[in-house]
C-alpha cells in the first residue's frame, strides 16, 4: 500500500521558519523527482519545489532564496526548509513522489502551513 505522508506544518510568525518533512512508502519502482505543492484558499495548486533523484532542485519564483529542498534517496524522504515566511505563503502544502518507470504521481494529504502578519 502506497503511504505519502507529510508533516511539519504549523502556525508561525511572518519573517519565521518551518521545516515540512514527507515520507514515502509502499512504491514498487524506485521512486523519481519528488516535490512540493501548496494549495491556498481559493486558488489552484502550485508547484513550490522539485527535486530530482540524482540532480539539481528547481523552485518557483516566488520561493527562490526562502525555500530548501533536499532529499533522502535510501530513505524515500524530501524536505522543504522555508525560511523568511510571509503570509502570502498560507496554504496547505502537498508532497508528491514520482514512480520511475511509469511517472505515477503519489500525493500526500497535506500540511497546513499558517504565516501571520
């Protein structure tokens, strides 16, 4: 049974710092780029991060200098350091892990991350 489960998510001040974590397991090939998602209120999902199994990450604009992503091949884990938070950032924040092979995505159920002002 496939599990993609996130954690780390909170409430914190704007200027401040969480790290999310996420968890992969279950999925038969190995898995691929893995990568972060954020969904606010009243928009559509967003990519944030991705971070491939042997390259470099890539990151949205609007996190580019705030946001860290790294990963754990031998332990099918991905991280997402967010520092210098604002609250344009709200939003609940999915992991998705990529199968090789057959490019099936697994989504997490999110995380709400909070940034007050």
């Amino acid at each position: 049974q496939v599990q993609v489960v996130e954690s780390g998510g909170g409430l914190v001040q704007a200027g401040g710092s969480l790290r999310l974590s996420c968890a992969a397991s279950g999925i038969i090939y190995q898995i691929g780029t893995m990568g972060w998602y954020r969904q606010a209120p009243g928009k559509q999902r967003e990519w944030v991060a991705s971070i491939p199994r042997s390259d470099t990450p890539r990151y949205a604009d609007s996190v580019k200098g705030r946001f860290t992503i790294s990963r754990d091949n031998g332990k099918n884990t991905v991280s997402l350091q967010m520092d210098s938070l604002k609250p344009e950032d709200t939003a609940v924040y999915y992991c998705k892990a990529d199968q090789m092979i057959t490019n099936r995505g697994y989504w997490g159920q999110g995380t709400q991350v909070t940034v007050s002002s």
